[in-house]
C-alpha cells in the first residue's frame, strides 16, 4: 500500500509527460486523478492503522543496493501516518488550484506530483540513504517550480533556496554515513536502517557533531530562526499551487527529520544544546509575528507567520517530553492545513482583484461570502480559538514547555514569549481579515 502511495504521484508525472501539451483538459485531469488517487489510498491507510499496536506498520521491504546493504523500506507509525495523510491531500488542493493559464503546463502539473512524492518518501523512509534520496527528490522539482513558474526575485529567492538546502543536505549526508561507521565499529554490521541506528551508542563528543550535522539540515528545512532567511523570498515568489505543497507539507519534513533522528539519537547533546535551541525557536516565533504585523502583502504576511507557528512546532520538540512533541506533531497537521488555506485565499484574492497589497482592498463581504466565511473560519484557527485545531496543539506545547526539565531554567520566559507571539497574531491576523473585508479602502 505504501509503495503505491509513494508511486502513484510518479506514475501520474510520468504519463503526462506522454501527454499532448495542447489538450490542457486532459493534462488536468490526469494530474486530479493521479492526485486523487495518492488520497484515496492514504486514507486505506489511515483506515487500517491499528493503534494499539507498536512500531512501524504497513512495511514494504526489498534489498535494494546488495553490497552495500541498503534496502528500499518503507512504513508508517502514528507519527508519520497523518503526514502521509495531509500530504496527500495538500497534492490534490495543489493540483485543484493549479487554475488559470499555466505556461508548459504538462511540466508544472508533472512537477508538482514529484514534490508530492519526494515529501511522502520522507515521512515513510526507514532506510537512511532512501531518506535522503528522496530527501534530494524534494528539491529539483521544487527548484524548477519557483525558478521557471516564479515571480518577482525569483531568480534569486530560488538560488538562495537551493544554496541554504544543499548545505543542510551535505551535513546530513556526512552525519548519516558518520552514524553508519560508527554503528558499523560497534557491532561489524553494515546497515543503513533506522530503526536500528537510532539505537547505536554514540560517544559524547563525536554525538555533539553529529547532532550538529543533523540539526542543521532539519533546522534549514523548517526552518528555525536564525536560518530562515531563504523563507520568506521563497515564500513570496512561489506559484500558490506549489506553495501549498512547500508551506504544508514541505516544511515538516525538517521537524519530522528532528522527531525521527535527533530526539532517540542525542540525548546527551539535548541536555546540552537544547535550551539554546529552545531559545533560537522562542526567538522566532516572537521574531515572525513582530515582522509579521508590518507586512501589507498579504503573501510576505503569511510568509512571516509561518516562520512563528513553525517556531512554536520546533519549541515543543525540544521540550523533550511526551505533551511539547505531541503538540507539535498535531500542531504539523494543524499549520500545514491552515497556511496552505491562507494561501488559497490569497490567491484567489489576488486573482479576482489583481493584487495582494491590504491597501488596496475593498469590502469582500458582500461580493463574495463563501470566501468570507472561508477566511472567517481560517483566521480564528489560526488564532487558537478553542474548538478549532489550532487550538489542541498550541496548548500541548506550551503545556509541555512549562513542564519540560530540559527548558526547565527558562520555561516560563520560553511560554511567555510565545504567549506574546499570540497576541501578536492575534493583531495581524485580524487586521488581514478586516482589512480585506472592510467596505472601503485601507487609508481611504
């Protein structure tokens, strides 16, 4: 089942390639289908995932690289299966909202699905080098997609893009052969899979680098404050179909990769370096919603945000207890939802009015009221109003910072710096919903 979770999105890429670019209907139709498809089959998934049960399930095994030892592996626990299920189905709002005239339009709807199938590979990877490999796979659609479908800088938000991902993919790389060796010293046996890694002793200095490693390359993925500044050019000169993959799902990979390797790997490293990371995660959240409130595109405005809620994700995992890590995984789902939902409505605003600037917008509520109760709804949730998923799992983190022993000595300043993002948010936020559904120009 995984295996074809993880192929479909290929396959579909594939056959359009075969496809006449003249007939954009059936182009689309084949990428719907293809999308829709991937869903459908993440929600067998979903449906046959026993919870009580322990450990990966739904494993696809075959050797893959015989001298080496590298297997094609893959699997699901109930930590990666809701990933498997938002990605899914941010493909097919990708696709969906993939509208109005796309240049080489068979290339964009057979990139997107590649984007959507190298971030499935991550979420269901067991096997180091196939992490990475699809890892890689990630980039050169995603590399392709701004630089060619772009706008703006993009020239330069896709170089900066690229440059900050392939040092972060580099590191990785050393820090996952690093592990391999050191795996291999201990026991003489080569292996490449994770669950077995995650369980190799790591001597205190040699884990302090190779926590580094790792760290870096996940923290530029997310990414953590301060190596976020690639975001929010990348952000704003990304198509709104591709954002909708790249902010939704995308993103996570790098707080998975944290969850996945970092926490069972280097405790040691944790208790030493984890308060410094609480900090830089602390520091962004404030940071996003402070830049956030100066913003009047509404593209960058979103952007910014991000940058805060994806701060708040990173904060609850280096609480290192059960409550933080809970509540960023839910929190995963949650952002990855409502800022592809921001994005949405962005676009389709600025596709009815031809422009993104609050400045320029007049009162929508009258013109155009699903989207009004659309927007509604997406700005409360993103505020943590209690009812809505926002809510759950902004409170589990800052639950789980308050209690963490590893943030022990700044813990509350950590939850009242978040408590601050909030009501920063809660400023913009508002002033986006309103000023978009004002009756009259803002400044007017």
């Amino acid at each position: 089942m995984l295996t074809a979770i993880l192929f479909l999105p290929l396959a579909g890429a594939f056959i359009l390639m075969l496809l006449p670019e003249s007939n954009e209907s059936l182009l689309r139709k084949t990428a719907i289908l293809s999308a829709s498809l991937t869903f459908l089959a993440s929600l067998v998934l979903l449906s046959g995932f026993n919870e009580a049960a322990h450990g990966m399930q739904f494993v696809d095994s075959v050797l893959w690289v015989s001298p080496l030892n590298i297997y094609y592996r893959v699997g699901v626990d109930g930590i990666s299966l809701w990933l498997v299920v938002l990605t899914a189905f941010l493909g097919v709002l990708a696709i969906v909202f993939s509208t109005g005239p796309i240049k080489n339009l068979r290339y964009f709807l057979a990139l997107i699905l590649m984007l959507e199938a190298g971030t499935l590979g991550v979420f269901v990877a067991l096997d180091t080098i196939l992490f990475y490999v699809f890892w890689e796979l990630m980039l050169v659609p995603t590399y392709f997609l701004i630089g060619l479908w772009g706008e703006g800088r993009r020239v330069y938000a896709t170089t900066k893009f690229v440059l900050y991902t392939l040092v972060g993919s580099l590191l990785m790389l050393v820090a996952i052969v690093w592990l391999t060796m050191v795996h291999y010293e201990a026991t003489h046996q080569l292996t490449f899979d994770i669950e077995t890694l995650v369980h190799t002793h790591i001597p205190d200095d040699i884990q302090m680098w190779m926590f580094a490693f790792f760290f870096l390359a996940f923290a530029i993925k997310i990414p953590i404050f301060p190596f976020h500044s690639w975001l929010p050019h990348a952000y704003v000169a990304c198509p709104i179909p591709v954002l909708i993959l790249l902010t939704g799902a995308m993103s996570k990979t790098g707080a998975y990769g944290l969850i996945r390797f970092c926490l069972p790997l280097f405790p040691e490293a944790l208790e030493t370096w984890g308060i410094w990371i609480g900090a830089m995660a602390a520091g962004g959240i404030v940071y996003g919603a402070w830049i956030a409130l100066a913003q009047r595109d509404l593209k960058a405005l979103v952007a910014y945000s991000s940058i805060s809620h994806l701060g708040f994700i990173a904060l609850g995992i280096f609480a290192f207890n059960g409550q933080g890590v809970e509540g960023s995984v839910l929190q995963m789902v949650n952002h990855g939802i409502i800022a592809s939902a921001l994005f949405i409505i962005v676009g389709i605003l600025e596709q009815r009015l031809g422009t993104r600037n609050l400045n320029d917008f007049r009162g929508l509520k009258k013109s155009m009221p699903v989207l009004y109760g659309m927007f509604m709804l997406i700005t409360l949730a993103a505020l943590g109003l209690p009812g809505l998923n926002g809510f759950v799992g902004e409170f589990l983190i800052l639950m789980g910072v308050w209690t963490s022993q590893a943030l022990s000595q700044l813990s509350a300043i950590f939850v009242l710096m978040a408590g601050l993002s909030i009501v920063f948010a809660s400023i913009y936020m508002l002033f986006m919903f309103q000023g978009a559904m004002n009756e009259t120009p803002q400044g007017h």
